[in-house]
C-alpha cells in the first residue's frame, strides 16, 4: 500500500500492477457494501477459515516443547528446573523474532503463497523433535537448538493476521481478527490436551489412562508432521492472494517512527505476552508447585497433563469474545478492564503459591496442604488466562482504529486526501500488527526465563517474585491505557477524544 504514515498523503495510491496466476485477486473493495455482499464475504471467510487452520497447527507446533519438557526426564534426560524452564522459552523467542519479517512476506509473496511456505517450514521442528527425543543421550544444547526451530509456528500469527487484516472492512476486523487468532491460540491449549494422549501418557483429568507400552514422544511430532502436509495442500487450494496487499518494506518499516506502534506492542506484552508465556509455563509451574516426584514410579501431588491445558483453552476462548466487546465497547475500554482484572487475580494467583510448604521430599503430609491449594489456584490462574484473552481482542482492534482514526483526524471528509490516507491506514496497520505482534511475543520468552531465575538457588521462590513483578508491569499498562486513549479532557485531535 502507499501513503504517508501519518496518513497526511496528498497523492492518490499509486496502482497495482497486475499480476498473473497464482489465484490473485487483482479488485478486493471491502469497504464496498454492494462488493462485500456480493462477493467479499463469501471470500474472505473461506480464507478466514483455512489461516485459522494453518494458524492453529503453527501455535501447536510452537508449544510443542511446553508440555513435553515435563516428560523428558521420566524420559531419562537429565535436565534441571531451570534447563527446562529455558527449554520451553527458547521457541517464544525465536517465535517473536521471526513475527517482522513474516508479516513483510504477506504483500510480497502474497498471503496464500506465504501461508503455503509457513505451513511447509513446519516440517522441521517437528520430525527434528522426533529424532531427538528418541535419544536420551542427546546433549542439552541439540535440544536447545531443535526447540528453537519450533519458533517458526509462531511467525505464522503474524503473516496470518496481516493477510485477513486485509479481507475485512473496518467494522469486522475487530470480530475477525480475533476468532483468526482464537483459532491459533487454540493450537496451544489442544497441543497440551492431546499431546499426553498420543505419546501414550495419562491425560484429560485421567480419564486415559498411560499405555503400558510406555510414552513414546515421536508419535506426537509424527502426527503434527502430517497436519503440516496437510496445511500446506489445503492453502494452495482454497486460499487467495489480494493484489491490493501490496507494499514495500521500507513503507511497512515507516510505522516503526509511529508512537502509537510502541504503545501497543507495550500493551500487548503485557497480554499476548503473558497468554504465550503462562501457556509455555503452566505445565512446569504446576509440576514444580503441586507434584512430589517420590515415591517411585507415580508420586504424589497433582499431575500436570490432567490440567496443563486448561489454561491457554480459556485464553483462546475468551479471544473473540474481547474483540467482539471492543466492537461494541470500544478496544481501550475494555483493555483497560481487562488489565484490572489481571492485576486482580495475579495477586491472588502469588498469594496462593505463598501459602504452599515447600515439599522437596516425599512427605505425603506436606503435599495433601499443597494440593488442597490448586483448585484455587487453578481458578485464579484461569481468570488470568481469561482475561489476557478478552485484552489481547481487544488489543488488536484497537490497532486498526488507530491508524484509521489518525488518517480521519488529519483529512477532510469527502476528499481525495481522505481516500489515500485511508488506504494508507489500512497497510500501515497491518504492518503495525506485525511489530506489534512481534514485541508482544517477547513476553513468551521473559516469562519462563523469569520462572527460572539461575541466580536464585529455589525455582519456587523465582516464581513468586516473577508474579510481583508481572502485577507491576500490568499496573503500568492500565496506566497508559488511560492516559493515552481514555482521559477526559484530552485535546481534539487526540486518540483518547475519539475513544477508540
């Protein structure tokens, strides 16, 4: 797209040139009416439909070490707290990293060419999963760098949101782009539910029971192997490229000058960052906090695969739900209620595990006092993981309205100058959703590397002082969500005056 990013363009777009096969779509009007009814819903949705697809098998491949790295030393790895810890963030990072130049990939390649590629990378960490884990001789730093390779599932949030960033008029991106990302999130908690199932582990509140045959890890990397195959097939037919998602990336870059860009990817580490990030950790927390290793071979306490899921599944529900109030609500409105809320419960979440003895030994009576603990844990934690889902909605509608709000305050109603700066908004904000997006993910890496602290010597004292600090960060957003886009008495032509 062209236009200045300020949205102060005083020259129309310059036009696309046609392209050629490839299923490119060179006339896509959502913002027509008679267009979007006739033709742009029903096209929009069946490629809405498939990157929620490919999407999702990418969040579960990206979270895949999540839940294994609790298995691996029944499995005979000797690898310590904080090993495991560091294991688990490693994809988050190289997730977060790879967000810009994926999103750049969409209007260079074309959203269905890309989502073709991504879906194709994946193949990579997930038969290199199933090599090392087969081995419990393979040193810690293969598994590091196997583990990080799972970060190409997370660069597909980015491309996947910037491609359907395209599809929808102004007044459906905030619904549709959070069921597309409900839908990735999904991968997280389903990884977690199914993955003890398939490698043979108990799972699902115990109702399946362990296989005798033992747990066999492979079999899940197998399975997400072939859905990747599948991906990858279904993208080449059924999804379209949009000609008119077009744009070089020193114009998508532009939006890096853009204060607005860094307020939001504030924001959003604050609640995709700790989605990912209490995803990736959950199954550790509550295996460190809640589960005595001894007595051999079963051990007491609460066993992490009956519960570890239930966590990014409440997230990923509650996504579209925070976009659909911002819709009605308005997205600084309801992110701000979404923070209060996670400052709320994140306090009780830390005051729980402060209430817990410490059970290194396999005293039964210290860990019956622990357990009787974890259903109110479980229940704050859930509220949490609620409520990043309802911000990071709400986040992410918040986005676009931005940047058309900027185009609107700084034009004319009716002019030329009105188009092109709204044409211009809508490129510069999918590229804003890409950093965004990006620095968010940030937080799926600093959460459990905060959860495993080297340099304190317990890993439950580490995560009590990770919780104070992450309430004091939250404080922080809920402050600048009001300041910037809710005070009263804000100038005209200010954000927080058009209550966004």
């Amino acid at each position: 797209m062209t236009g200045e990013p300020t949205g102060t363009a005083t020259t129309a777009p310059a036009p696309t040139p046609p392209r050629r096969g490839g299923r490119w779509i060179e006339d896509w009007r959502p913002e027509d009416e008679a267009f979007w009814a006739d033709t742009g819903h029903g096209v929009a949705r069946r490629n809405l439909g498939w990157s929620i697809f490919a999407e999702h098998l990418g969040f579960s491949v990206w979270l895949i070490w999540s839940v294994s790295s609790a298995f691996l030393v029944a499995q005979g790895f000797d690898f310590s707290p904080q090993q495991l810890f560091f294991l688990v963030a490693l994809p988050n990072l190289v997730g977060s990293l790879l967000r810009l130049p994926y999103t750049f990939a969409v209007p260079l390649f074309g959203g269905r060419n890309w989502t073709m590629v991504s879906a194709a990378l994946l193949l990579v960490p997930t038969l290199a999963f199933a090599v090392v884990v087969q081995d419990s001789s393979t040193p810690y730093w293969v598994f590091c760098v196997v583990a990080a390779t799972a970060g190409f599932g997370g660069g597909n949030f980015a491309s996947s949101m910037a491609n359907i960033n395209f599809f929808y008029p102004a007044a459906k991106k905030g619904a549709a782009l959070g069921l597309n990302a409900a839908g990735g999130n999904l991968g997280v908690s389903l990884i977690q539910l199914l993955l003890p199932v398939i490698v043979g582990g108990a799972g699902i509140f115990g109702l399946v029971k362990a296989r005798e045959a033992g747990i066999h890890l492979e079999y899940a990397a197998y399975v997400y192997a072939a859905l990747a195959v599948v991906a990858t097939f279904a993208a080449w037919r059924y999804m379209d490229n949009l000609a008119v998602a077009s744009s070089r990336p020193t114009e998508q870059l532009s939006v890096v000058k853009e204060r607005p860009t860094w307020l939001m990817a504030f924001l959003y580490v604050g609640t995709f960052g700790s989605f990912i990030g209490y995803s990736a950790a959950m199954p550790l927390l509550i295996r460190l906090n809640f589960w005595v290793p001894e007595p051999m071979p079963l051990g007491t306490g609460i066993y992490f695969a009956y519960y570890a899921f239930l966590g990014a599944g409440v997230g990923s529900l509650t996504r579209p739900f925070g976009g659909w109030l911002a819709d009605r609500l308005g997205g600084a409105r309801v992110t701000l209620g979404a923070f209060a809320a996670m400052i709320v419960f994140t306090v009780l979440v830390l005051v729980t595990l402060t209430q817990l003895e410490p059970n290194p030994t396999a005293d039964p009576a210290i860990a019956a006092d622990n357990q009787s603990l974890f259903p109110w844990f479980l229940a704050f934690f859930l509220v949490v993981f609620a409520a990043t889902g309802i911000g990071n909605g709400s986040v992410y509608k918040m986005i676009p309205a931005i940047w058309r709000t900027r185009a609107e305050l700084r034009t004319t109603e009716g002019t030329p100058e009105r188009t092109s700066a709204l044409a211009g908004a809508t490129g510069h904000a999918s590229a804003a959703i890409g950093i965004i997006g990006a620095v968010g993910a940030l937080g799926g890496f600093l959460i459990p590397l905060a959860f495993s602290a080297p340099w304190v010597d317990d890993p439950r004292t580490s995560t009590q002082w990770s919780f104070a600090i992450f309430v004091a960060y939250y404080a922080v957003c809920a402050v600048v969500v009001w300041a910037v886009f809710l005070r009263r008495g804000a100038p005209a032509d200010s954000l927080a005056s058009a209550r966004i």
